[in-house]
C-alpha cells in the first residue's frame, strides 16, 4: 500500500471532504496529537460547513522529523474519533486537510518568518504543552531560532509589524490557567529584554488579541494496537493517524465579533465564546477533574487498574455519580448549577469509553496536589454553604491517607513523600492525624473544616475493618441516608 498522500486519495477513489488549495489563513505552534485531533479537526470542520477557506501552516517547536513526514503527507492524515455519546456508540473517520505543510525552524527560519509578510494569516493557535509558555531570558533577538515559544512568538511578530499588518488572533491551547495572560506576559518581558520599541509594544497590546482558552478532549494519538488492520481497511499507509474520544469542548475568552472571522457557530462546532473563561476552568477541574481523583483513590485500592474498569463496577460507578450530583455540583454556586448539571452528564460516556485506557495510576502521579486543587475546594465550599461535610469526598481523602500509607509505587513531589516516609513506623489513624494537620502540604489550617480529622478517621477504621472496596459500597448509601 502507498502513504496517504493526495495522489493515493485518487487512486482509492476516496470521496469524502478535501480542501486541496486554500490560503494559508492559520500559523500552528505545536504539531503534536492533540493539536491535530482539535483545532486542526475543527478548522477542517470551518472548510466544511461554514467556508472559512483556510490552510494551517505548523511552525514545528522542537527538532526531529515530524515535519518530514506530514509534508511527505502532503499534510493529510486520518482522524479517528470513537466513544459514546447519548448513551450510542459513536465512530467518525475523517481524513483532515487543512494542513499545507511542516516548517521545522530548526533547519529553516526564514520559512517561519516569510509567514509574517502574508496578510491572510490571520490567526495562531498554539500547544507547546504546560511547560511551553514560560519566559526564558537566556533567548536573544538574534538567535536563529530562539529556544522558546514566547521568544519564537515575539521574533515573529515583530516582523509582522516591520512589515506594516494588522496583528492576529492568537489561541493558547496551553493546559495553564489564562495560557493568553500569560503568553502575552511573557512577550513583553521579551521586548523589554530586548529594548525592542514602545511603538512596537503598543502593537503588540492593541493590534492583537491573546486569547485566554480552555480546551477540552481526550487524545490518545496515533492507534499503534490497531494500525495494520486501520490500513487494510483504509487501503492506504497513514504514519500521522491520530484518534481521541468525540467529546470536544473549547471555551474562548474573547469579543463575540471573532465570530464573524472564525464562524463556529455556523458550523455546529462545540465552541463557546465568553467574557471570562474562569468559571469554565472551575466546571472542568471541579467536576471532571475532580471526580478523576477522588473515583482514583478509592477504585485503585480497590483492585481496579482502569478508567473504564471503574464505570463498568456498580459500586464505583454509584460512587462518582453521588459524588458529582450530591456534593460537587451542590457545592457551586446556584448560578453554575445548571451548566454543571449538562456537563456532568457526559463524564459518564466519556469515562466508559471504551477506546480509551486511561490507567489509574497515571491519574495517581502527583495525586497531593491534584487532590488539593480538584477536590478539597469542593470540600470546603460544601462546608460552608451547608456546615457540614460530603461524605463521599471526605472519603475520599481518607483513602488518599490510606493509599500513601500503603503503597510503594506512587510518584508525589519530594516533600510530600518525605512527610509519609516520616511516619512510616507511626499506625494508620496516627499517620493520618499529623497528614491532616500538615500546613506545609496543604497550605491551609485544615482543623477549621469541623470534624475532618474525627470524620477521616471513622473512614479509616472502616476501610481496615471491611477492606476499601466494601468500605466504598457502605459509604455510598451511608451518604444517601445524609443527604
């Protein structure tokens, strides 16, 4: 079989949508998965459905040969996106071509900079991963490229300005609080760093808008399990093929008028344009997060190794359902209720999806400070606006306390691990007492939360009485007598 390619989709006769020749009207930072499984899927979708009539030219961050194969690809490549929805399994196969070509700035910066002097591109988007948007001051204006994106960033608009056009739109897709905020933060250090002009500063602020963005889909990337029989069925080799799950959400800060330039709305696409993203990233961490760590903590104990394991298990799928709809969503303001309501509908499909194996102990890496951003806000919100603690939560830090006091094979930040270790020797309800009251882990005075130590230690008892996964089957209707 040939490599997909647009000569190979006329061999095999393939007759779905194909945008051959089109402006390039996108510069992409980041040619990764999950970049291709989302904005460049709902950019094809733009071509489609709402004729937005635009290529993505990928600016490759790093080194090595991606760049080679998508535009020995002619930038094509299949989109697998698998999962439920509405309770129906769900299958889509999409070959996506929005793409022109790679530019590896490496081997060719002046291809990355010959893009500022198009007056149709118009917009960026970026995912550089969390690490990505940071201020690096060892980068100069001179280096060809500099090492970081911020810097690559701030080179290439200070070409777009030199060259007299409008600025750009540009879309963090970073996984960091306000990744536009902190994106354009870091651009102006880099004009200060580089004593480039205040007319360009000015520019930068109020001829271009960063910004801030959530994004939300599950990418689980190229289907290596699967690849032979995908390539027989499809009739061609495709070494960019990429899959994730169908839910797809992306909530943009920004004036409603971007519509008139990005029309998702006219594409049916699943984006929500807003004034403030904030209280989207709290939905997110809150329910989906949330529920992610304190299901882990109590169904890893328990034996089960998988997502999808939990969501087939009555007893924990009972246990995250009660905890989402009788302790999370309570918790948020009344307001935030109904929108939270909708999007906790779908974590059931997108946690049982088959297609997707998401281990366990890899939600677990790091389980402290995803505990205390995702669940513990919860707790305490729930407190205070009823005086009383949700039990299921309240277990679940108990069986945090557990799994630490017992394992061997968690990854945590040093210091919380030295602080376990400590109390190695010390009984469980001793080790659990000290961890409450930990003020260097937790950065809060936990003891105003009434009775947490007494409720975490009744939690315990009963986890070493019955074992945890019969601890979690009690405290489930244990909850529901409470509430």
């Amino acid at each position: 079989m040939e490599r997909l390619s647009y000569k190979t989709l006329e061999t095999c006769g393939y007759d779905g949508y194909i945008l051959k020749d089109a402006p390039e009207r996108v510069l992409q930072f980041g040619e990764g998965n999950f970049l291709r499984a989302f904005t460049d899927h709902f950019i094809d979708v733009l071509n489609e459905k709402a004729g937005f009539n635009g290529k993505v030219v990928i600016c490759q961050p790093r080194g090595g040969a991606k760049s080679e194969v998508i535009n020995g690809q002619d930038g094509l490549y299949t989109l697998l996106l698998r999962g439920i929805s509405g309770g129906q399994m769900v299958e889509e196969t999409r070959i996506i071509s929005c793409i022109s070509r790679c530019i590896n700035p490496l081997e060719d910066v002046d291809a990355l900079l010959e893009c500022a002097h198009n007056p149709d591109i118009r917009f960026i988007t970026s995912n550089t991963t969390e690490a990505g948007i940071v201020y690096d001051s060892s980068c100069s204006f001179s280096d060809r490229p500099a090492a970081s994106f911020p810097a690559k960033l701030t080179r290439f608009l200070y070409e777009r300005y030199k060259a007299g056009l409008p600025g750009f739109i540009i879309l963090s897709c970073e996984l960091i609080d306000r990744n536009g905020d902190a994106l354009l933060d870091c651009v102006r250090k880099h004009i200060r760093q580089w004593d480039l002009p205040d007319g360009f500063d000015a520019w930068v602020q109020n001829e271009n808008s960063f910004c801030s963005t959530l994004v939300d889909r599950i990418v689980t990337g190229y289907p290596k399990d699967e690849a032979e029989g995908l390539f027989e069925k499809l009739g061609y080799i495709d070494e960019l093929a990429d899959a994730g799950e169908v839910y797809a959400s992306w909530v943009i800060e920004a004036d409603p008028k971007i519509l008139d330039e990005l029309p998702f709305d006219k594409a049916h696409l699943p984006v929500q344009i807003t004034d403030n993203v904030d209280p989207f990233k709290k939905r997110k961490v809150r329910l989906l997060n949330g529920a992610h760590t304190s299901m882990s903590v109590c169904a890893y104990s328990s034996g089960i190794k998988t997502v999808g394991d939990c969501m087939k298990d009555e007893v924990i799928r009972a246990y995250v359902n009660k905890a989402l709809y009788s302790e999370i969503i309570p918790a948020l303001d009344e307001k935030e209720q109904d929108s939270a309501k909708e999007f906790a509908d779908a974590i059931s499909d997108r946690f049982s999806n088959p297609f997707i194996r998401h281990e366990l102990l890899s939600i677990l890496l790091n389980s402290t400070a995803k505990w205390k951003a995702r669940v513990l806000p919860s707790i305490k919100d729930y407190h205070d606006k009823y005086g009383a603690l949700p039990k299921l939560l309240t277990f679940s830090y108990a069986a945090y306390i557990y799994l630490y006091h017992s394992s061997q094979e968690l990854s945590d930040d040093a210091y919380v691990l030295e602080a376990f270790d400590s109390l190695k020797d010390e009984d469980l309800i001793s080790t659990a007492v000290s961890i409450i009251n930990n003020k260097d882990i937790w950065q809060d005075d936990l003891s105003s939360l009434s009775d947490l130590t007494g409720e975490v230690i009744r939690d315990l008892k009963l986890i070493g009485e019955a074992g945890m996964y019969e601890a979690v089957k009690r405290i489930v209707p244990a909850a529901d007598s409470e509430g």
